[in-house]
C-alpha cells in the first residue's frame, strides 16, 4: 500500500515559492532587471518669430494654454519657443511685450504649432475674442480657457473663415493694390535687419505702417481695430457665451 504524506500547509508552500522566485532572480542577476518607463510629459511647445516690421528683439515671451503656461525671450531675430510647465494642454495665447512696451499676441493649438507674432496675429486674437463673446479686455488666462475660443482655433475651418475676414478688413483699410497673406500666423517670417532683407511676410507689416493700419511703434491702429471688433461681431458664434 502506498504511503500518504501529509500535504505542506498553505504557509509552506508559500515559502516554497518565495525561495524559488529568489533564487531565480539571483540566477538572472540584477543588471537584467528594466524599471517601468516613466509616464511621458504633457508638456507644449510652441515656436515662431515675433516682428512688427523689425524684429522684436529681447521681448518677453508668455505663453498661456488651457492648462499650463511657459515663458521665453526673443532673439535678436525676433525669434522664439516656449516649453510649458507639465502638465499642460492647449489651446494657447501666445503674448509677447516689446521692449518699447507695445504687447502683442498671438494663438497656437498645442504642442508643436508654429505661432508668429505681429500686429496681423494681434488682430486676429481681436477677432476671436469678440467672435467668441469675450470681452475685449480679457486676459490671456480667461481667452485660453473659453469653449468659444477652443471651438475657433481647433477648428480649422473656422480658424481659416476668421482670419479671411480679419485680411478682408486689413486690405480694405489699407485700399487697393494692398495683398496680406492668409498664412500670416504660421508661415516662414525673416523680419529685416542690418544684414538680412525681410521676406513678403515681413515686407507686408512695413507696407500697412505706411498705409496707417500699422502705428510707427507696431500697434494696431485705433481706427481698424474698431473695424475688426465691428466685423467679428458681425460673424459671433452660435452660442458662443465666453464662458468656459
């Protein structure tokens, strides 16, 4: 007759386990062992040059998303990027401040868009301000958390409607013979300096300080921001409330 042994109670077994676990892993050796990756950064980064003609050199750059805000310098090319604190998630208001105090602003989606900042982009945050059913002197915090402006910019076929009218309004201030590019907030900007001739996206901000749509400081001027608020009231969302 065989004999019976006793089964280990559960506590053995369980020792039993943890010795064969151990002693696998001594056999392994500790530099086979891969620590779980870290979560990945939910950060934004947004790059572009800012200029009103000339470049806006050492201006100060700051950049607010729906959620998280980051800020930079600009380079003596007016240039710029801003990684914003983690975590963060846009849309954005891109604001730069000129050394001669005159502020600008611009939009971006999110992570990785390319937002240049010049009186045009000035105008069409203006745009959408008003269109949004934000008032005119919200803050950068208030615009980027509004549903209003989120449905603009994430759009893009209404982010292309609003900045045809905002081109529509410049060249009719500006009259005939006048063409402003519709890619003003993301095209290649080389602003003019002592050594490099501006390109047309740079040339065009020098043509409307002529025509009075630009001030000499690179404001926009009194007369066509009325003109921009009046059309974008004109083109108000559908339910749009501002709020958030």
């Amino acid at each position: 007759m065989p004999i019976l042994r006793p089964v280990p109670p559960v506590t053995a077994v369980k020792s039993m386990l943890a010795i064969a676990v151990l002693s696998t892993l001594a056999a392994c050796g500790s530099g086979d062992y891969t620590p779980p990756a870290a979560a990945a950064e939910k950060t934004v980064t947004i790059s572009g040059t800012a200029a009103t003609g000339a470049p806006v050199v050492s201006g100060a750059v700051s950049v607010t998303c729906k959620t998280g805000s980051g800020t930079a310098t600009t380079g003596a090319d007016g240039s710029y990027t801003v990684k914003t604190s983690n975590p963060s998630e846009g849309p954005c208001v891109v604001t730069v401040t000129a050394t001669n105090g005159v502020v600008l602003r611009s939009i971006a989606a999110g992570d990785g868009a390319k937002a240049n900042v010049t009186p045009l982009t000035e105008m069409l945050v203006d745009y959408i301000v008003t269109q949004s059913g934000l008032a005119a002197n919200a803050s950068a915090a208030t615009i980027a958390a509004s549903t209003g402006f989120a449905s603009v910019v994430n759009t893009p076929a209404v982010l292309a409607a609003s900045v045809a009218q905002v081109v529509s309004v410049v060249q009719t201030a500006a009259g005939s013979g006048v063409v402003v590019p519709s890619d003003f907030l993301t095209a290649t900007l080389v602003p003019k300096t002592g050594t490099t001739a501006g390109n047309a996206q740079d040339q065009i901000l020098d043509l409307l300080k002529t025509k009075n749509v630009i001030t000499s400081t690179g404001d926009v001027s009194a007369t066509v921001n009325t003109a921009i608020a009046a059309d974008a009231q004109s083109h108000h969302l559908t339910g749009a409330t501002g709020g958030t």
